[in-house]
C-alpha cells in the first residue's frame, strides 16, 4: 500500500470527462447480464469466477433507474467492470457479506434510496412498522446507521479491500452534523465508518473515475482528486506553517466576529450579488442586454467576482479557487458551539455550485475529513446514457412470488409507486432548507432528451408487465423544472445564491416551459398511451410564469387532483423556508380553476403544509388553521418538521440561529447581526402544531381550547361557522372518520404525522383519482412532495 498522502493531488481538475470517453474494462468481453448477480450461482451462469466491484445496499434490488444500486451498477457495467449486488445482507456477522467472493477493486456502500434512520423512525422517533423498499412492505430489515454497519462488515470479511461509502446518508453526512436521533453532533461518517472514500451527490461521474484508476492498480490513497468526493487525511504544518503545500491558499473559517478592520477581513461566505453590491455594483444582467453588468475599473469582472476587496486599496487579489481550501470549524467545536455549528452549515451551503465551489476540510482530532467541490453535472446526452441503459425494469427474481410473479405477498411497495413512472430530470433550484435535495443532487438542473424521455415511455409500454396504458409520472425531484435554467452560463458558474426562486424568481433564471409542453404533446400521441400523469411536485410559483404550460398541464396531466406544497400560510415560517408567500398559491389556484372549467372537468387541488417547522410560532400554526377551514381543507396526513442531517432547517433546529441571514454572537441588542428563530421542541408544543392542522379531528379539540384560551383567542371557540372549533366535545366513541380508513382516529386517540409507520401522501376527503395505474411517487431518499 501507498502511504497516506499529505495533502491532495495537485492537478485540479479543469472539464469533466465524458462519462463515454473511458477504454472499457477487459471483462466487458462478458456482455450484459439479465440482472446483476446476487448469487455464486448468478455468477458462474454469466462465466464469471469474480466481482471486480461488489455493491451493499439496505434497498431491495430493483433493476429501474430509480434505484440507487441499479444506476451505478449498470453505469460500471456499461465501463466493462463485473458488478454484484448483496441486498438487504444479515448484517449480523461478516459471511453474508462474502456471498459473492472477494471483489478484485472495491466494496460501494450505500443505506439506500433513503437514509436508514429516516427510513426507521418518524419525526417523533417512533420506530415504523414497515420498509417500502423491502419485499412485503417488512420492516427491520435493515440497520440503523446501515452505512456503518455495512462498512464494518466489509472490512472484516475483507481487510485489504477498499470500502466507498455513497448515498445519501453519505452524502448528508460528510462533515461534522447534527443527529436528530441522538440530539447530538457526530463526526463525519467517514471518521465513524472508516471508509477509504465518500462519493456525495450523484456519483456516476466520479465513481467511473474511482473504478477506473483502481483498475490501473492505483493506491485508493491517491485519489484525492476527483470531484464529488471526501476523504480522511494526517496533515502537519510544515516550516512556514502550510498544511498543503504552497500552492493551496488555505482560507481560515474557524470563528466568527474576528476582530479588526471589517473591510479588510475575507468574509468566507459573501455571495456574488453581495460581494457586487459592497461596492456600488450587480450582478445581474442589464434589461434589454446580453452582457454582464461591468464592475468598477478596480474590481475584477463580476464573473469572477468571489470574496469583497478592499475598500481602502481595491486591490486585493485572492488565489484561484481551485487552490482555495476553506477550513471549517473542527468537529470539536462544533459539537459544542452552536454558533459554530450554525457558521459552518452556511459556509458549506454557500460552496455547493459546481462552478465556484472550493475545497473544504474540518479537523477530526489529528486528521482532517477533506470535501472536493461537487461533481460537474451530466450533460444531456450523459443522463441519456444513464438512462438507457438495459435495465429489466423489474424486481431481482430472487424476490418472486410462488407464481413467478412480483405482486403477491413479495411486492415492493416502492417499486409499485414507481413502475410506471419516467424520471425526465435531477436537481432542483428551490433550495427549500428542509429538504435534503439540493445537497445531494445540487441545485443545477440535469435534463435528459425528449428523444431518451419517449423512448423509455415506449420500452414500459411494450415491456412491463401489467402496464395498464396510463404512465403514472413523468417528473423528478420538480416536475417543472425540465430544461430550466440560468441564462447566461457564466452568471451560473459565479452566483451564490442558494435558491433561484427566492424571496423572488431570479431575473437570469430562464422560465421557459416550452420544451415540456413539447415533451407532453409527443408523450401522449404515442400509440397505446391512454393517459400522461404528473404525480412528482409542482413548483408553482415557476408554473404561473407559463400560462400555456398550466393549462397543458390542467386539461391533460391531472387525474382529479393535484398535490402542490404551499407548506404555510405565514410569512414567518415561510422565510425560514425560503419559500414563496401565499399569494403564488392564489395566482395558480385561479389558473387551475379556469383551465378546469374550460374543460369541463371538476379537479382539486391539494395543498401540503409543514408542522413545527423552525420559525413557526403558535399564532402562525392557528392563523393556517383558520385559513385552511375558510377555504374547505380538511388534513388528514399531517407532515411533522423532520430534521435531517446537514439541511439548513435542522441548522436552525439545533442552534436556535437562522444562517440565511449571516451568523455571529450578538443577536441582541442594536450591534445584533444574527437572527434567532422560534424553534418548536418538545412533544406538547409539536402535538399542538400538528393539531392546528387537524383542527377537524373532534379528538384535537381540548388541546386546542386549552391553547386558543392561553393565547387569548378563546373568540375560535364557538359553534357558528366562523369558529375554528366547537364549545361542545362528541361523545365518547366518536372519532374522527377519513376518506381513508387508515387515517380515521377513533376517540380519544392521539393524532401522529404516521398511522402504523406508513408513508402516506395528504389527503382532504376529496373524489380519489381513478387512473388504473398505482400512485405515482419517485424514491429520492428524501420524502418526495411537492414543491
């Protein structure tokens, strides 16, 4: 073995190579496999003796590009290399863990398609009774934190083989995060799991790469400059007190408030309009103009424009960004020092675009845990690539019923929710601060063809069974965001903004729906289609800005109603968001119902809200509920804030602080430059939240009587129609009885955001849909809901 490097490779990498540029592996000679191999057996029908790569997952296997496992396991195929699959291993010991034989490069980790602890437990730590992506709906089979049990199960049935962990468990924890669970701040998963190398983000890039070069027996050691990656490394200053080199600048980020001159101290995370504004500028483009706005004589072009100069000399001139690191506080500090904590997730998050982003490092005892900037994003014709590639489209055989089939008692729910569904795009640029979206699969849009969307379409047509004519989806993590993006590219490549649609959309964002509505026109013309629905999340507050692709959307795609995620009502919670005010809702609301009537249909909207979330105050959760009875809504699946790691909600969540608004230590007082925001903790105080938003449920009404009376609004209670809940409670053994069975509670029974453990979507009591096809929902290993 090589030894431990001191600092990473040098070379920085300029473009990303095409996924289809590398000499395929000497065992492409094998051909393609029907499924990837889970069995010795597997093996020796394909003439294989061994893996070269063997990847664990905590997911059944499902060969469909909505599963993690299959995605990199066809991508490594399609490069030549042998790839095996241990699904859901008993996790108990090492032996299931060489049931394929000792893999000739490395062991890929992942939990999941969703993280294992989320996948496990609700918002309020409950355990769940059952798993969609295990054969049954069985709960239990999987670990908690199962990227390190797998890991450590790796490295005993195989010491000397390298362990890359990816996913998103990984990907949310790559620093130093806080754990919901535990209530508490963990180290990186990699100190804890012991990992050679992490892959974040969407990894087919880098993990072709990492394949590769571990293939030219290169130490995984030296890998320590691939885009997209994270990994441990000893590093000790060396006479002139440099950690990395000359040729790295190390930007020093471990504190806050520093002292001295304010306009000389490097703000380590100044966006790019801000950093233009300090000194009279912009960044956006002139009205009527392609060009950039120019910046003054002594500031460089705002292209370029990273860190503030100098408002005495204008001169400062910082190194280039590829040889900038930036130091995070150490795990040591963070763990103990919510301000800290805070200051660290805000400069994570502000060096997420591919196009700008630095290195980072944070110090775990004596190794740092090193971050390379995320992966370049795949162009079109990349996510065609991926795409069509020869998935089965269908459980592994090993799952089968008694009949051969895979809708008996072995049927995967997750894979139900998706087997009519086509993904048509990755990422999003709402940057909402609880999702998980934007750290994992960023926040640049990658789109595939129209030509690669129809082409799938057709394959499910023609080859799935039990395939009804009605494609149940065709979306991503947005449904609206196919082909949308900045204007101008080097405008993408500089900005800094978290999200391109908040406080407003951005003047450089291009809102064009044309190519969809294109793309929906051609989808549903296609022989044998009876019906294209849109069952993925709507950003609604981009529709609007598209007459012509709502009412496309409204008099073809709907099948009776449409969830959409106004998330609240109040502007308080909806800062802390980032997430439009109501009045886009309205705007939709009335494009939908015009469009509606126009065809002569009777369609629904159904609008998600968020419980608890950080910011929301008692007031704000009743003036939702007085709004939700006014216009007619009844919930009952409630969405309990959840606190995932590494999202800035839960940054809020656990430091009391907002980092969209810049952190420090006063925050009171006329020197205040932080914002403190209401936090809802403790389990009356989320029941009260959660009951806001069941204020139909007879068995909600004494909590809330006994809180409208506190905050002095006992004039809700009464029994005319402009209370919010009656003076009088049902007898006992009346309860509250829902459209759907498993969300009716019967008397005295408490309400939780989960009946049984199962994921639900909300609804309102409202005509069901009937499409003939099963629901439409895409595994993100996020919670999939509209935008």
């Amino acid at each position: 073995m090589a030894p431990t490097p001191t600092r990473p490779a040098d070379k920085a990498p300029a473009e990303a190579k095409p996924l289809a540029s590398y000499r395929p592996f000497w065992a492409k000679r094998f051909g393609t496999a029907p499924f990837l191999p889970m069995s010795r057996a597997e093996m020796e029908q394909l003439g294989w003796d061994s893996c070269d790569i063997v990847i664990v997952t905590g997911d059944a296997y499902v060969d469909h590009p909505s599963f993690g496992m299959a995605v990199i396991g066809r991508t490594l195929e399609a490069q030549g290399f042998r790839v095996g699959i241990i699904a859901q291993p008993d996790w108990q010991s090492a032996d299931a863990f060489k049931a394929l034989g000792k893999p000739n490069l490395f062991f890929g980790v992942a939990a999941g398609n969703m993280d294992s602890m989320i996948n496990r437990y609700t918002a309020d730590r409950k355990i769940r009774s059952d798993d969609a992506y295990t054969p049954g709906g069985v709960g239990g089979k999987r670990p908690d934190r199962a990227t390190l049990v797998y890991t450590q199960r790796c490295k005993e049935a195989w010491s000397e083989v390298p362990v890359i962990i990816g996913g998103i468990e990984a990907s949310l924890r790559r620093i130093a995060h806080y754990d919901y669970w535990q209530d508490k701040v963990r180290r990186s998963i990699l100190v804890d799991s012991k990992a050679d190398l992490l892959l974040y983000g969407n990894a087919e890039r880098a993990i072709i790469e990492v394949a590769h070069r571990l293939a030219q027996r290169k130490p995984v050691e030296s890998l320590t400059d691939i885009r997209g990656t994270a990994f441990m490394v000893r590093t000790t200053p060396d006479a002139n007190g440099q950690r990395f080199g000359a040729e790295w600048f190390e930007l020093d980020s471990t504190e806050v408030d520093r002292p001295g001159r304010v306009d000389e101290h490097i703000n380590p995370y100044l966006t790019t309009e801000e950093a233009a504004a300090s000194v009279g500028e912009t960044c956006a483009k002139q009205e009527g103009s392609g060009e950039v706005a120019a910046a003054a004589p002594a500031v460089p072009a705002v292209a370029t424009i990273a860190m503030p100069v100098s408002r005495k000399t204008g001169n400062l001139k910082l190194p280039p960004r590829e040889k900038t690191v930036v130091r995070l506080p150490s795990y040591e500090q963070v763990k103990s020092d919510p301000v800290l904590y805070a200051h660290a997730n805000r400069v994570l998050h502000l060096e997420t675009n591919p196009g700008n982003a630095r290195a980072l490092v944070q110090r775990h005892g004596d190794r740092d845990v090193w971050v390379n900037p995320p992966p370049i994003p795949l162009s079109t014709s990349e996510m065609d690539l991926v795409f069509d590639l020869p998935y089965a489209r269908s459980p592994h055989p090993a799952y089968a019923d008694e009949n051969g089939g895979h809708d008996g008692p072995t049927k995967i729910p997750a894979w139900e929710m998706i087997r009519f569904s086509v993904n048509i795009m990755r990422g999003c640029f709402g940057g909402c601060t609880f999702c998980s979206i934007t750290e994992h699969e960023g926040r640049i849009i990658q789109s595939r063809s129209e030509d690669s969307v129809i082409r799938e379409i057709e394959e499910i047509r023609d080859k799935v069974k039990g395939f009804t004519g009605v494609i149940s989806d065709l979306g991503g993590p947005t449904a609206n965001m196919y082909r949308i993006g900045c204007k101008s590219r080097e405008i993408e490549a500089a900005c800094r903004k978290p999200s391109c649609v908040y406080p407003g959309i951005c003047p450089n964002l291009n809102t064009d729906h044309g190519p969809l509505v294109k793309m929906y026109r051609r989808a549903r013309q296609l022989r044998g289609i009876k019906k294209i629905l849109i069952g993925s999340g709507l950003r609604y507050d981009l529709a609007v800005q598209s007459p012509e692709y709502v009412k496309e959307l409204v008099q073809h795609h709907v099948g009776g109603y449409l969830k959409i995620a106004p998330e609240h009502t109040e502007g308080g919670p909806l800062s802390k968001m980032m997430k439009p005010g109501i009045g886009s809702y309205d705007r939709f609301k009335q494009m939908f119902e015009q469009y509606s009537a126009e065809a002569g249909k009777k369609q629904y909207l159904i609008p998600y809200f968020i419980a608890a979330h950080p910011g929301t105050s008692d007031e704000d959760m009743m003036n939702l509920a007085i709004w939700l009875k006014r216009n007619g809504f009844k919930a009952d699946q409630v969405q309990t804030f959840y606190p995932s790691p590494m999202a800035t909600a839960t940054a809020m969540y656990h430091t009391d602080l907002n980092p969209l608004k810049g952190i420090s230590r006063h925050t009171e007082g006329p020197g205040a430059r932080a914002e403190k925001v209401d936090i809802v903790r403790g389990e009356k105080r989320r029941r009260l939240h959660k009951a806001f938003l069941r204020w139909h449920d007879p068995n909600n009404w004494p909590l809330l009587r006994e809180a409208l009376k506190k905050m002095g609004r006992a004039d809700l209670i009464g029994n005319g129609k402009h209370h919010l809940i009656p003076s009088f409670q049902p007898a006992a053994g009346t309860g509250y009885v829902s459209a759907r069975r498993k969300n009716s509670t019967p008397a005295g029974a408490r309400t939780s955001a989960v009946t049984q453990g199962r994921l639900l979507t909300q609804h309102t009591g409202l005509p069901p849909r009937e499409t003939g096809a099963a629901p439409a929902a895409k595994p993100t290993g996020t919670r999939r809901k509209p935008r």
